[in-house]
C-alpha cells in the first residue's frame, strides 16, 4: 500500500496502516527506493542515467518483435555531438515480455549495419549488454 505522508485518518485505519508497515507492505510516499523494492520497474537501464528506453509491442500480436527505443541525451553544445554511452545493460523483467520466447536482441543505428547483442537471462529477467550508441537506436528483441 502506498500512503502519502501527510494524511488525516481515523484510529481504525491508522491501526491497518500499522499493520501493514509491520509486514513491510506499506511505502510512505515520497518514498522511490522503497517503492522500486515493492514493485520493480519493468525496464531499467544501468551503467548510465543518460540514456532514455522505451519498450513498443503490437498488442495482440506475440509474432511481431518487440522493441526498446534507445535514446542518448548527453549533447555536448560546445561540440556540437553527441556524447556515446558505452558499456549499458537494459534489463527487462518477465511481465514486460509477456510470453513472447525472446533470446536474441538486434540493435538498429542509423547509418550503420544491425548488429547481435548478448543477451542473458536469469530468474525471468533479461540482460542485454549494449556496447555503444550514438544518437539513439532500436533493439528489436526475437526468438
């Protein structure tokens, strides 16, 4: 349960609130890390905060890939580019992957050749390592 910190409320219901933060099921909003204990993100990516994804499917159509779009936001204005974030994993939690059989993962950059990615998994959760991107790209995730 997720409660936010100024609250006014009855005996009874502070009592189940009580209750609920002795089973370690209560999170007093603002509370992110606690949160992301409780309920995990579906995707995260680690080994950098400046890269944005954002997983697309069809619904309906566990056939068609699904994707993770992939954009850099580090920009150096004083150069003019881009900066490359190297040496990410974006890790996907099974929910997100619904019963889609995904083992390979396919990044897509502009003006260069798609290339394989390594991909594990361990407990549900997928790993893939991504080496580097530019400006942005897509991994197409299949079977």
């Amino acid at each position: 349960m997720i409660v936010a910190k100024d609250r006014a409320m009855d005996r009874d219901q502070e009592t189940l609130l009580g209750s609920l933060s002795e089973m370690g099921r209560l999170v007093v909003w603002p509370d992110d890390q606690r949160l992301a204990k409780l309920v995990p993100p579906p995707l995260v990516v680690e080994g950098t905060d400046q890269v944005l994804a954002v997983p697309r499917a069809i619904p309906g159509d566990e056939a068609a890939p699904l994707v993770i779009h992939l954009l850099n936001r580090q920009y150096d204005a004083q150069h003019d580019a881009m900066v490359p974030q190297r040496d990410f994993v974006v890790r996907l939690r099974p929910e997100l992957l619904g019963s889609r059989p995904i083992s390979k993962a396919t990044l897509h950059e502009p003006k260069k050749d798609a290339r394989p990615l390594e991909v594990t998994s361990l407990d549900g959760v997928m790993t893939i390592k991504v080496p580097r991107i530019e400006l942005w790209g897509i991994l197409e995730l299949t079977h």
